[in-house]
C-alpha cells in the first residue's frame, strides 16, 4: 500500500508501482483529486478509483462518476461503506472491465438537495444511468422530486443540449393524451384546424419524461410499449409511421409491480420501463436532509417573494424535522412560503407554524436542540433537555456508537456529540 500528499505524487508512485485500487480526495494540495481522476483513467483504464469528499451535493457526485470512479464516498467516513466499495472495486479490477465513459459535468447545484445516505446513491445513479440513453424508472411519494431526477439526468448527459420534454399522463382523458404524445394530422377530430407535433417528435434526440405513467389505460399502454420497443408511433388520424430518437423516463408513486400482479399494467412494459430503477426517499426516510432543504428553499422564496428572512431558530428546525410531511418536498416547500409571507421580521417562529393549519396538530412539540430525527412520540410529557438525551443515546444505539454514522443522521458536528455525550454522561456500556 502507498501513500501520497499530493496528486502528482501520486501518479508518480502509480507509475513505480501498480495499484489494485486509487483512494483519492477530492481537495488536495496542488491540483484536485478529478484532475488526478482524469489521469489515472487515461494512462491506468482498468485501475479503479474511489474518490472522497467533504462535499454533499449533486455537482461533486456527478464529476466524479463522469470521471470514471469507481465509487464516491463522503465525509464523516462510514469505514464499513469504504471497505465495502474497496471490495466492490477490487471485483471489478479482478474481471478487468474497463473504460467507463467520460462526460462533461453541467451545473446542476441546488436541483436537488441532501447528504443522507439515500440520497448519496441518488446522487450516484444519477452520475451513472446519464453516460447513457438507457430507459430509466423513477420511483418515488408524491412530492419528493422525480422530475428533478429526469431533469438532472438529462442535464448531465451528452444530449443536455436536445429538448427535455415533459408529459404528465394522468392530467388528460385518453385521446387528448394520444394526440398530446404522438401529434395529429388535421381533420383527425373535430378541432383538430391544423396538423400537430406530439410531445414524442417534439423531444428528438433529448429525453421524454412521461410523468405518473402507472396511470395510463390499457390502451395507451399498448402504444407506450410499442413506442419503446419498435421506435415507432403514428400521429392521430395520420397514415405515416414516425420514428423516435428520444431516450425515456418514465416515473410513478404507485406500486407498479403490484398493478402487474392485479392485471391493471401490463408486464411486459413494465419489464421495458424498468430498465435502471431509481428509488427516491421519502422524507421522513431523510430527516437529516431538511435542514439542508430549509436553507434552500427559504433563500428561492426570499427570491420569489422579495422576502428577507435570514434565520431559522433551533426550535422551528426541530418541529420541521420531526414533521412526517406526507407531501414530502412540495409539502415542506408549501408550508415555508406560508411562513415567510407570514413573517413580520427576518426570522421564521413557532407563531408562524402555528397559524398554518395543517390539521393533524403537528406543530404542537417544540424541542429546543439542532439535531435531527425522529422524536419520541411522548415528547410532549418530557422535558427537552430528556428528549435529546434519549434521542442521542438511542441513535448510538443503534449505530454501535459510531459517532461518524450518528452524526451524520443527527446533522450535528463530532465535537458537539462528543460534548452531548459529555453533558448526558452517556456511555456505551448499555
């Protein structure tokens, strides 16, 4: 095993000396870990490497699965998710399969935001399914962004400059959605005053999303799944079969596998959608992510609605992590916009929350901490110094108290555990 400080350094020693596997960080002395990335896959193609970060966001993923990792892990190191992706690169060094294709980065900052483990290999599939145009299923609540996954894909493909082209399945009756997605030639019913491109023709070679597809009728399944094996369609009323370029994404929050079993989806478009799934989190899956989220979103409506609100007090933080949000993403971003028009000054408060009527009583607890997770649901009987003790010391629990992995579902920093633990007289006895 070698060791290096610096990127040059460390080309240097792979030239003395082959490596099974490259752990590379991103940030380094000198030039930067992609840099060294892009190196190591021009003269080393088969050699492997996992790339480390302190940076939790899409863009640095992206970059690197572009580059050609092999793997990307993130800061708080989690040892066990190292060794697990050396032993999954050390597989794939040992049956020697090559090049991955290189891609150039776009600029998808902010599209979509969080640093838990489950939207870490969001992040990363995201990186992988666009170095290609292979059909891909996005599964996910209502809510939680599946068209900004569509989006990004497309955004970080070789096609990003072709049209992304949206249609949302189950917001039209069938024929307006046949003539929606495959155009239709004048006369073909009655409106129809003049010959009309379809949403297929109108995508090219870029990418059609076809939104909530779990919703379409037998019969449109029937076209849909001609569309994806033949390439072929025919606009309403036409007698002219028309080819498509375009690569699909196709998402839905219902059950498709269960609507397979009851006869209401056909299999065999399933099996043609389902190429690469995508499972998107709920959020009350990645409760770690909403203070992340809040800070994004608050800073968009500020923008939107000309607002200044610059502070998010601990207290409200805690009441919108411990929230479940049935709605998910769209649901928390609904709720923010009503608080900030409702603020009077530049911080949100409990007041504001409390005036939004959500109807299930879910702005009553208000623990006083920074940390994030599920509440214990008898919080309201506890004192709140008690609910962040019990909630620290169960988290540790849980993870064999690996303070990296607790952090990292707390969001709070090592020292300040390490003081929580202190303060709590908290040990791993228990």
């Amino acid at each position: 095993m070698g060791v290096a400080g610096d990127a040059d350094s460390g080309l240097a020693a792979l030239a003395d000396q082959a490596a099974d596997v490259v752990i590379s960080d991103i940030r380094m002395p000198g030039r930067d870990g992609l840099s060294l990335l892009e190196d190591i896959r021009g003269i080393y193609p088969t050699t492997p490497v996992i790339m480390i970060t302190a940076f939790h966001d899409l863009d640095s993923t992206v970059a690197a699965m572009h580059g050609g990792a092999v793997d990307y892990i993130q800061k708080p190191i989690d040892i066990n998710e190292l060794e697990a992706a050396i032993d999954r690169a050390l597989i794939m060094h040992t049956e020697e399969t090559g090049d991955a294709l290189v891609l150039d980065s776009s600029d998808v900052g902010g599209t979509i935001i969080g640093r838990s483990r489950a939207m870490k290999e969001v992040f990363k599939s995201i990186g992988m399914v666009s170095q290609s145009r292979v059909t891909v299923l996005v599964l996910g609540e209502s809510g939680t962004g599946k068209e900004l996954v569509a989006r990004a894909v497309h955004k970080v493909s070789q096609d990003a400059s072709q049209p992304f082209v949206a249609v949302n399945c189950a917001a039209l009756v069938e024929t307006l959605l046949e003539s929606e997605l495959f155009g239709h030639e004048k006369g073909a019913f009655t409106g129809a005053i003049s010959s009309r491109k379809g949403k297929v023709e109108l995508a090219g070679e870029g990418t059609l999303f076809l939104d909530e597809v779990g919703e379409l009728s037998p019969r449109m399944q029937g076209k849909l799944l001609r569309l994806l094996e033949e390439r072929e369609y025919m606009p309403v009323g036409g007698s002219t079969t028309k080819h498509s370029q375009a690569r699909f994404i196709a998402a839905t929050n219902v059950d498709l596998e269960d609507k397979v079993a009851k006869g209401e989806f056909r299999e065999d478009l399933y099996y043609r959608l389902n190429v690469v799934m995508i499972n998107l989190p709920a959020l009350r899956d990645r409760r770690e992510d909403i203070p992340l989220l809040v800070e994004h979103l608050v800073k968009k409506i500020n923008k939107d609605l000309r607002k200044g609100i610059r502070r998010v007090p601990s207290e409200v933080m805690e009441i919108l992590a411990a929230k479940d949000w049935p709605g998910n993403v769209r649901e928390l971003e609904n709720v923010l916009m009503k608080a900030v028009v409702l603020a009077p000054g530049s911080s949100l408060s409990i007041a504001q929350l409390a005036e939004i009527d959500s109807g299930d009583g879910s702005w009553a607890v208000a623990p006083d901490t920074q940390s994030v997770g599920d509440i214990p649901s008898n919080a309201a009987t506890q004192s709140l110094k008690d609910v962040e003790r019990k909630h620290i010391e169960q988290v540790l629990k849980e993870t064999g108290w690996h303070k990296g992995r607790a952090c990292e579902i707390l969001g709070i920093s090592r020292p300040r555990l390490d003081r929580r633990i202190r303060e709590y007289g908290l040990n791993g006895v228990n």
